[in-house]
C-alpha cells in the first residue's frame, strides 16, 4: 500500500528540483502524478518516466490554471492534491530593486500560489490537501533577497487563510520552510552540463557547515519527504501551519 494510493496530485514547477523529487516520491507511494512547468522537455521526459500527466502551466497565468486544471480532470476525472512548488529568486539590496522584478517574482511566487489555491481548492476532494512551498525566509529576515522574503511571507498568510476557509470541506493547507536545499536556485551550478554533482554538493556541505547546526545543504528529497507527510494521511490533524525544514538554521546563533 502506498501511502498516496489513487490519490491525483498536481505539483508545480516539477521539471527539476524539489518538484521533481516530490513528483517521484509521490509516484513511488501510488499517486497519480500531474507535472506541471514550463519546462516542457524536462518536465515531459519526467512525465513519460513516471507514467505521469505533463501539464504546461505557468503558475502566473491566470488562463494555464484554467487550462491545466480542465486537463487534469480530462485525464483523472478530479484531483485531491497540489503542491505549489513553483518559484524564483533574484538577489539585490532593495533599494536597488527594479519594480519590474519585484512584480516578477510577486508574480510568480505569491500570485501563482493564490491562483493556485483559487483555481483548484473547488475541484479538490472533500479531504483533499494543499502545500505551499514557503521559504526559511517566510519567517526570518536575509538580505539580497528582500522580494523572495516578501513573497514567501506572503504565502503563509494565504495558506493561514486558506486552512480556515477550506477546514469545513476537511481541506488541510499546509506551508514548507524550506532552508537551504541543494537545487538549482541554490547552487546555479547545476544548470551546468559539465559540472559534477557529487563535487558540488561536497563543496555546498563545506560552505554551509558553519552556517547550519546539522552542518550540510538540505537534500530535495528531505523537502519531498515533507511533502508527502503533509500530502498524506500521516497529518490528518495538522493544518494551517509552517513546517521549517532547515536544519536547525532558524533556532539560534552558536556564540561558541
Ligand atoms: P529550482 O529552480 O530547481 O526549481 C523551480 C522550478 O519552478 C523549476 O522547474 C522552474 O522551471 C519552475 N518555475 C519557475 N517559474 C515558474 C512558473 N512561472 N510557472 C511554473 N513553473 C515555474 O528550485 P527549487 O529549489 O526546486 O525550488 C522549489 C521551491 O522551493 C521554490 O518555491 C523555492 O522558492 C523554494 N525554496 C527553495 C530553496 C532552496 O534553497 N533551493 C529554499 C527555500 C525554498
């Protein structure tokens, strides 16, 4: 038995990164996987491997939910789950911000998560489950990315929200706050054909062993495996909450 059986499960911005582990993870425990991205080679090759629904979806557009959610049905006939996963980063000092990037990434983060929750919260099951991927930065401050901060504080207000108002269906919303995960966004690096994963991950771990009390980088499959407790019945009391996934980052400063 898997702990997903059946269940429909859409997880956005899935092509790469923690959304491609939750995307495997969730297939692993039974759920029938919708991919959704805009990275549509990586996100249909991860698709057809999985024996998943690939969905071009561009979390910002209000018309892709449309359309990805009537594919969805098309394909499953309802849906239990989403994961709002998909999200960007751009570093600068706010006072040196454009606004164009600063509606960029509202777009894209706190915008695709409320069309996220509007589109599909009144197709989802009775029962059905929301994640919001948050931010170690939903709750803390870090320069450079004063926008990404903003965003991501957003989403636990709408996930707060969003439990109260979907509890009466037994919807549970719930929000990650992931610290830092070893991805793309985190470590560019990746996107680099000729680079070595193992070598930079190793480099990640020694860069973040003094930052972090566990002393490495997070692993996108610690992050799915968050997701999956809060997608699953193993949280069947638990909603309206932010789980920091960090390594103890958010608990305090050593001063030894
Ligand atoms: P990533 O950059 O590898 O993955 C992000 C995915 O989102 C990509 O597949 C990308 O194509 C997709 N995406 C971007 N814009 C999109 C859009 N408009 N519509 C649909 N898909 C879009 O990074 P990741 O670490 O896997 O990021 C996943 C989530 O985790 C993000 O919300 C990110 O903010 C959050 N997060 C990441 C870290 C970290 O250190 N990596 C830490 C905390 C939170």
């Amino acid at each position: 038995m898997g702990k997903l059986d059946g269940r429909v499960v859409i997880v956005t911005g899935a092509a790469r990164g923690q959304g491609e582990q939750e995307a495997r993870l969730f297939a692993a425990e039974g759920a029938k996987v919708v991919v959704a991205d805009v990275l549509d080679e990586q996100g249909e090759a991860l698709a057809g491997e999985l024996g998943a629904l690939y969905v071009h979806l561009d979390v910002s557009r209000e018309a892709d939910w449309v359309a990805a959610v009537a594919a969805v049905k098309q394909a499953y006939g309802g849906v239990d789950g989403l994961v709002n996963n998909a999200g960007i980063l751009r570093f600068n000092a706010l006072v040196d911000t454009p606004l164009d990037e600063f509606m960029q990434v509202v777009q894209v983060n706190q915008v695709g998560c409320f069309l996220g929750i509007r589109t599909v919260a009144p197709e989802l099951s009775d029962g059905g489950t929301i994640v919001n991927t948050a931010s170690y930065t939903a709750l803390t401050g870090m320069a450079a990315v004063g926008t990404y901060a903003a965003t991501k504080h957003a989403i636990l207000g709408l996930t707060r929200v969003a439990a109260l108002e979907l509890a009466p269906r037994g919807i549970r919303v719930n929000a990650m706050c992931p610290g830092a995960v070893d991805t793309a966004m985190s470590n560019p690096s990746r996107l680099d054909p000729d680079a070595d994963p193992a070598e930079m991950t190793r480099a990640l771990d020694e860069l973040y062993r003094k930052l972090v009390p566990l002393g490495r980088i997070g692993r996108a499959e610690e992050v799915a495996r968050l997701a999956l407790f809060l997608t699953c019945d193993d949280s069947s009391y638990i909603t309206g909450q932010p789980f920091v996934i960090d390594g103890g980052w958010l608990a305090g400063v050593s001063v030894i």
